[in-house]
C-alpha cells in the first residue's frame, strides 16, 4: 500500500526547486562527526552512541552528553577536520548542474558547526548556506553544543531537519531531499523527491516511502537530466563558455 504524502511528486518546468542536503557520508565522504567524536571524546562516548542508534534518546541529549566528554582545543579539532573530511568528487559537477538550472542548494546537517564550515572552505563551497549545531569553545576549555535549529514540539534532534524542510515550504514549490543516515527519515518523509542510501534507503523501503537509490552525485544529476528534460546539463553550458 503507498501511504498518502510518500509518493515522489512530479517537478514541473519553472518550479522553484530546493535540494536539501544532508552533509556526513552525503556530502562529506566519511561520517566527519563520528570521526571527531572518536578522536577527541574521552571514554564514555559509545554508550551514548549506542543509545543513540537504538533510538533510547535523541541526538540533542546525546551531543549535550557526548560535549562534556571533548578535552581537545578549537585548533586541533578544526586540524583534523581539515584533514580528514573530504567533499564527494562528484559534487562540483552536480552543483554547477544545479546553479545552471536555478536549483537552491542547501546542507541540513545533525552534526556540528565548526567542520562543516572548514570542508566547505576547503572546497571553496562556503557560499552554501548550511544549518546544523553550533559548538562553543570556552576559555577554561570547556565544550557546549547549542542547538539553534531544535524544534519543540519534537524535542528529540539537536537540528530539527523535519522542521527545516517546512518552513521551506513557504517559498518552493519542490523539496529534493539527499541523505543517507538515521536523522535523514523524517525529513525524508516530508519531501516530494528522495535519494537515499545506506540506512535511509533502507528505512524508507522499510516504512513505504517512495525514493531513488544513489551511489553518488552523479546519479543524481543523470537521473535529473534523464527524467526532467528541460534540465540544462550544465555540463554543456561550461564548454560552451570557455570554448
Ligand atoms: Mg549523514
Ligand atoms: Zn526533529
């Protein structure tokens, strides 16, 4: 049975199209905040997690615990950021696809502020505008994660991705939502197009929820173009100028 509200909706010519994405393992190509959790996070942190994972309690709970565990300073943290995570070779291509056609790009993340901003420095994105928890670096060397983006009447994720996608409502008439993990779901559900992997994809074959499997950005921008064809691959349109 397809449930109401689950089914992937047809983009129209001249829609205004937002594509909201998610940033670790999606954008990023290893799960960044998990990597900085495990290298800066004194012992304790994998009961949170598990917890976490099994759905005992939210993300906000468990970041506001797992931030008391940090004995690492703003600089080494930011380092290693900068190191490790690396942007998807495919998403420049898929990115010029979308500035090309018009298509806003926006990151909704769960995870954290600090390397988010360094990974998209680092690949000259940071005109993105993206949304996720913000942490604080104190003086005494104290670690606080404050959550901007949490939503009340959920109460549960540090950034309210659901919420996001709502209030996005209001100024477009088509919502593409990628991502690939646990805090991915609802927001899913709340889309009128998804590309799923890994967990996502397998939560939304679980719950009903209508979505297009993808490796990479690549799939993406051909299944774009192969479906919608007034699409202009922007591909093209580079040759075009520089030629
Ligand atoms: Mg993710
Ligand atoms: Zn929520």
């Amino acid at each position: 049975m397809i449930k109401a509200g689950y089914v992937t909706k047809t983009i129209k010519q001249n829609d205004k199209i937002l594509i909201i994405c998610d940033f670790d393992g999606t954008l990023s190509t290893s799960d960044v905040g998990y990597d900085v959790i495990v290298q800066f996070a004194g012992s304790g942190w994998e009961e949170i997690d598990r917890d976490y994972c099994e759905g005992t309690i939210g993300s906000k709970d468990a970041y506001t615990k797992i931030a008391s565990l940090f004995n690492a300073s703003r600089e080494e943290m930011v380092t290693y950021a900068i190191e490790h995570g690396h942007v998807d070779p495919t998403f420049q291509a898929f990115y010029r696809f979308c500035l090309h056609n018009n298509i806003d790009v926006k990151i909704v993340s769960d995870g954290l502020d600090f390397y988010i901003r360094v990974i998209l420095e680092k690949y000259n994105l940071k005109e993105i505008q993206f949304f996720s928890n913000v942490v604080r670096f104190h003086k005494n060397g104290n670690v606080t994660i404050e959550f901007p983006g949490s939503n009340d009447t959920c109460n549960e994720c540090g950034n309210c991705k659901s919420n996001i996608l709502e209030q996005y409502r209001l100024t477009y008439d088509s919502i593409i939502y990628i991502g690939n993990g646990y805090s991915d779901v609802c927001p899913a559900q709340k889309a009128d197009m998804v590309f799923a992997k890994d967990i996502l994809y397998e939560k939304c074959l679980k719950n009903g929820r209508d979505c297009i499997h993808y490796e990479n950005f690549d799939d993406i921008r051909e299944y774009l173009e192969r479906s919608f064809p007034f699409f202009c691959p922007g591909r093209f349109l580079i040759n075009f100028i520089y030629r």
